[in-house]
C-alpha cells in the first residue's frame, strides 16, 4: 500500500471521489437545463477520471505517480484527488499531448 499516505487520508480521498461520482451522475442526468456539451463532459471525461482514481484506490496503488512511479504528494490529492501524475510529469504530459487529451486526463472540475 502506499508508504506516503495515511490509510485514514486515502479513505477520505475515496469517500470524497464516490460522493462526487454520484453528484456528477445525478447533476448530468438530472438536470435537463445541462448544456449538452457539458453534459457531455461530465459524463465522458469527468466521471472515468473519477472512476479510475477509485480503481487505483482499489488496486492499492493510489497516490504514485503514473509516469515516474514517485509519491504524489498529499497537498496535490487533496486539490485533485483524481490525479495520477505528480505536477512535474504532469507539465510533460501537457507540454506533448493535445489540450483534448490534457483534459481527459486532468480534468478540471468546475465546481467542487
Ligand atoms: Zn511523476
């Protein structure tokens, strides 16, 4: 498990992504007003960024980092509790990759 991050810190992280998880479904299927392209966005982008933190959360390799295999540090899963890379990978990763795929990968939450 991870050697840098508090099972109790990790199970609030989880408690946190299943809450939102659930916010995201309901706001995107619920609310009719949504824009569809945001819509669109919650439930495509959004959502299998949750998802896959919660499958590493499961996995027990939350918190590493996927490009370097270095602890993320906990101030950055606290803000971003989906992210899977730590911030220096993280600039590389957008540096070379599409502003589509930066945000597949990174998504940026409106509202927390
Ligand atoms: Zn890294």
């Amino acid at each position: 498990m991870c050697k840098h991050l508090t099972h109790e810190f990790i199970e609030g992280r989880r408690l946190h992504l299943v809450n939102r998880r659930k916010v995201t479904i309901d706001r995107s299927t619920v609310e009719s007003s949504m824009p569809e392209a945001h819509r669109q966005y919650k439930l495509f982008t959004v959502l299998p960024a949750i998802d896959a933190a919660l499958q590493r959360i499961e996995a027990g390799d939350y918190g590493y980092c996927h490009d370097c295999g270095e602890g993320i540090p906990q101030k950055r899963l606290e803000l971003r509790p989906e992210a899977c890379r730590c911030v220096s990978c993280q600039e590389a990763f957008e540096k070379v990759n599409s502003p589509q795929e930066v945000v597949r990968e990174h998504p940026l939450f409106a509202r927390a």
